[in-house]
C-alpha cells in the first residue's frame, strides 16, 4: 500500500481520528524540505501562509468535528520560501459499522488556476470599467444632445427676433413672437435638466395627465429642429 501511495504523483497526507497528522507522502518532502516528524501533530500550520492559517484550521476543524467531507485551501510554503495555492480535500474512512478509522487526503497544487483566475477577475474588473465609462459618455452625449437642442433653438430665435428689431421700421409682431418662442425654448431646456436632475436622484415617477395633441406638437417641434 505504501509503495502504491509512494508512486502517485501527488501530494497524499493521513490523519488520524483525533485530528493529527500521521503520514505524508515523500513528495509532500520534497516539496516542503523537512522531515515527516517536523510536520506531525499540528507541525503542517507552520508552514502555511500565515494569512490562510486561521480560515485552514476552521475548516479542518469543522470536518475533524463533523466527519463531512474536507474541502480546504491555502498556501503552502515551499522549501525555497516560495508559496503555491494548495486545494487540500479529504474523507474519512469508516468500518463497516460505521466507526471512523482515518483521514486520507490530497494535496493538489492550484497554483496557476488560481493566477488564471485572477487575471480573469482583474480582466472582468478593467471590462467593467470600459463598459461603464462607455456608458457614462453615450449618456453625456444624450444629455449633451437633449439640452443643446432647445437652446440652440434659443440663440437661432434669438437672432431672428433682433433682426425684426432691426428693420424699418421694426416688425414688433414678428420680434414678440420670437421672443415668445424664447421663452418657450428656455422652459423645454429647463425641463430637460429637471427631468435629469430627478433620473439621477431616482425620485418617484410622477402620473400626470396630458393632452395628446400637446404631446404631438412637442415631438414635431423636436423633429422640426432636427431638420433644420
């Protein structure tokens, strides 16, 4: 049996019922550099990262307690100073009635999955980003687009009612209605920024009845615009 585990090209380790470690494979020692008794007992913490310590014993613990299946991961320090990822499962082998007898478990090497899934995260995040800030400048452009129609509808209203002024005589009927359209031109701006300002603020959608042919009216003035 020994010989079988000797010549599985993984990492194999044992313990037993009370929690401690028996046996390692001869490839955990080349890995780790130390001996069998260096490692016994709970001698396996020294050499995982510090920082995966805590969340390695609770798991271990919890399986240890329970007998369910170990599903751990950690880094284990190499003989070099150089720490991998490890996914460490384990079971627990039982009697034929039932009693438990010992652990056995892997050790496999995660090393690259776990880079791969990094530079897949930070690729995801850098995505993210592009997308929202593709987003952010397609929502400028709208906003952009909305608020200079109405007031370059404005300024173009503008110069025509100071040319009415300007003739001789003045045409006053035309020149009022101009200004007229002004002041009509300034409220839509003002709306649409009202409009933006509620969007972004995600206040309640406010019912309101409204007359069908103003509705019209305002779109076709919209696409008059867009024409000219």
């Amino acid at each position: 049996m020994t010989l079988i585990i000797e010549a599985i090209p993984g990492f194999v380790w044992r313990s037993s019922t009370d929690g401690q470690l028996t046996f390692v494979n001869s490839r955990v020692f080349e890995y780790i550099g130390v001996p069998l008794e260096s490692l016994r007992g709970n001698g396996w913490l020294e050499y995982v990262h510090p920082d995966d310590r805590t969340a390695a014993i609770d798991n271990w613990m919890c399986s240890f307690v329970t007998g369910a299946p170990l599903e751990n991961q950690f880094r284990l320090r190499r003989a070099d100073g150089v720490y991998r990822w490890f996914y460490v499962p384990g079971l627990l082998r039982r009697t034929s009635d039932g009693q438990p007898t010992q652990w056995y478990g892997l050790l496999v090497d995660v090393e690259d999955r776990k880079h791969a899934e990094d530079v897949l995260r930070r690729t995801e995040t850098q995505l993210a980003r592009a997308a929202q800030t593709a987003t952010i400048g397609e929502l400028a452009a709208a906003i952009a687009h909305e608020v200079n129609q109405p007031l370059s509808a404005v300024v173009a209203t503008a110069h025509a009612c100071l040319r009415w002024l300007s003739a001789e005589p003045p045409n006053l009927v035309m020149a009022r209605q101009a200004a007229e359209r002004i002041i009509r031109d300034g409220k839509d701006a003002g709306e649409v920024v009202r409009r933006l300002r509620a969007l972004f603020k995600r206040t309640a959608l406010e019912m309101s009845p409204v007359h069908v042919n103003e509705v019209i009216d305002e779109v076709l003035s919209l696409l008059e615009r867009e024409v000219l």
